[in-house]
C-alpha cells in the first residue's frame, strides 16, 4: 500500500486552478474554430446589400398563418441585420415578404438586380426532435447558401437569445457592401463597342440607313424586371442589328455595351431579338417598328408563389421606346 499522503488544501486547490484553466483553454480553442469557419462564410456577406428574412409558418401548405411570437423573433433578426448595415427588404401586413407572397413591392434596387438580395430562414432544425436547436440560413439569388448556423439552446434560455447565438459570427464580422464584388459575382459580361451617340448620329446621318436603325429613347419604365431609363441605339452590323447603349440611369450598364440583338427580317415586321434585362439576363423575344414607336416583346420566365409552393410560370412583358433620330 502506499503511504497516506497528508491533506494539502493548496495542493488541492492548484488541481482545481489547473482543470479550469485546461477547461477555458478547451473553450476558447473551440471558438476559435467556430469562428474562423463562421468567418469565411461571412466574407462573402459584402456582395449583398438587402436581407429580406422569411418568418417560419404554420398551418395548411406552410404559409397560412405566422404566429404572433414568431412574427416579434423575427423583426429582432431585422433590426439586428439593419443594425450591421443591411438594408431591410419590407414585409406586408400578413408579415409576408415580396418573395413569398407579401403584397409590397421589392425595392426598386432589388428589381433592377435581384442578386443584391440575401435572404434569410430561421427556425428550429428538424433533425434535432427535442425542439431546441435554433438554425439560421441565407440563400442568395442562385439558391447558394451564403451563411448557415445553429446553436442548441440552454434549459430556461429564451430563443430571442438563441438567435443572437447564432448570429453572432455576422454581427461580429466586419461587413461592409460591396458593389463592384457583387457585380464581379453576379452579373454577366456582355458584347461591347466603341459606338458613341457622336459616332452613331455621323453614321446615321452619312450612310444609307434600313428603317430599324436609329437613336431611340425609352417612354415605358413598366417592365418589373428592367423598369429603368435607356437611350439606345440600333445599328445593322454583320447581318444583325446591335441594340447600343447610349445612356441609362442603371449603374449595372455602361456606355457602348450591346443590350440585345436583333435578326434581321426581311418579309415581317417582327425581328427575333435576344435582349438582356437589367441584371445582364438574357431573355428572348420580337422587336416590332411601327412609325416612330419601337415595341419590345419578351418571353420572360419567373416562380410565383401560391398556396405554400413555387410554381414555374412564364409571361411576355413589353417595353417601349421612341424614335429620335434620324427625324422621320
């Protein structure tokens, strides 16, 4: 047997010191693993300016009905994301976004360029059936999941503190909108000329022009999708006709990019065109000349929402322009 050893109060209490310390050490390295993945997620936040978060629902096909309490939650995500610097997507009402179902309309940003938008789910992971683990989620335009964590709760933890938990790795990080990042991301590179208004109004003016050609400006801002101002040019290049960019008040286009082309149709008046919207998607449709007013008709796909379910739709919407020069 070994020999009694006699009580030390301080060797005991220097064991105790020392297995807090190795427990706070253990801590503090998981953190810091925790955050270093939460933080590569959360670089990739500067791309997005708007966050539209989607309150959980219950009832008949998912979406009948948003509780009160969840409602409350779910406006603490708001003001903690507007808070950081996002900009608030606006829900109706019902509490309902314009994604899925609310009747306000979609910033007048967001339109022109739907990829600006994240949008946030929050909830309770199924997987866990005890009802405690609270889960964020931020998908962008492409249906990629940007941030995504989850936190299980504590006993007598409230879920408004959950939610700060899980959260916390964005309203630590240091974001700040990117424009130029989400445009590298997000928008498609397009044909571009060396076309000036100057070098177009010379070529109208000296050459032997078809009827579409000219210089037109738009007169019809109601297109949902691309509901900006364009001074555009048409010019018969190749076989083809270029639809130029002049002028714009959309940022996403410069001076001398090609927003469409156009086939050339000798025996109708309706020319095949594909036109690219105001986020550079390309869609296609005819472009029809009658007078001076030049009518673009496009095939433009969507999801709507009805009943808890996205549904592929399709729908031809039309813009209009004006013919300015040459001078009929």
């Amino acid at each position: 047997m070994l020999p009694d050893t006699p009580y030390n109060p301080y060797f005991v209490v220097e064991a105790v010191d020392r297995m807090k310390k190795s427990q706070v050490c253990l801590w503090l390295l998981l953190l810091v693993i925790i955050n270093s993945s939460a933080q590569d997620i959360v670089n990739n936040l500067d791309a997005y300016r708007y966050a539209e978060v989607d309150p959980p629902t219950k009832g008949a096909g998912g979406r009948d009905a948003i509780a009160k309490e969840d409602l409350r939650l779910t406006e603490l995500i708001e003001e903690l994301l507007f808070n950081k610097g996002f900009l608030i997507v606006p829900r109706d009402d019902t509490g309902r976004t314009p994604t899925y179902g609310g009747k306000l309309a979609m910033p007048f940003d967001v339109q022109k360029n739907e990829c600006l938008n994240l949008i946030w789910f929050w909830g309770f992971a199924p997987s866990d059936p005890s009802g405690q683990t609270v889960r964020i989620t931020a998908i962008n335009c492409r249906d990629e999941i940007v941030f995504k964590n989850t936190y299980r709760m504590m006993p007598r933890e409230t879920v408004s503190h959950a939610l700060r938990v899980v959260l916390d790795p964005v309203l630590r990080s240091s974001y700040h909108f990117n424009e130029l990042l989400n445009f590298k991301k997000f928008i498609p590179k397009v044909s571009v000329t060396n076309e000036s208004e100057s070098t177009l109004r010379a070529y109208f003016t000296s050459a032997e022009i078809k009827p579409l050609e000219g210089i037109y400006k738009s007169i019809d801002h109601k297109l949902k999708e691309d509901p900006c101002y364009y001074q555009i040019a048409i010019k018969f290049v190749d076989g083809r006709y270029q639809i130029i960019v002049l002028d714009t008040d959309n940022r996403i286009w410069k001076k001398g990019e090609v927003k469409g082309f156009a086939e050339n149709a000798e025996m109708s008046n309706l020319h095949p065109v594909s036109y690219y919207l105001s986020n550079k998607r390309k869609v296609e449709g005819f472009l029809d000349l009658d007078d001076i007013i030049l009518t673009v008709s496009l095939d433009i796909k969507y999801e709507t929402f009805s009943n808890g379910t996205f549904i592929d739709s399709e729908k031809t919407s039309r813009v209009k322009f004006i013919k300015i020069f040459p001078e009929e």
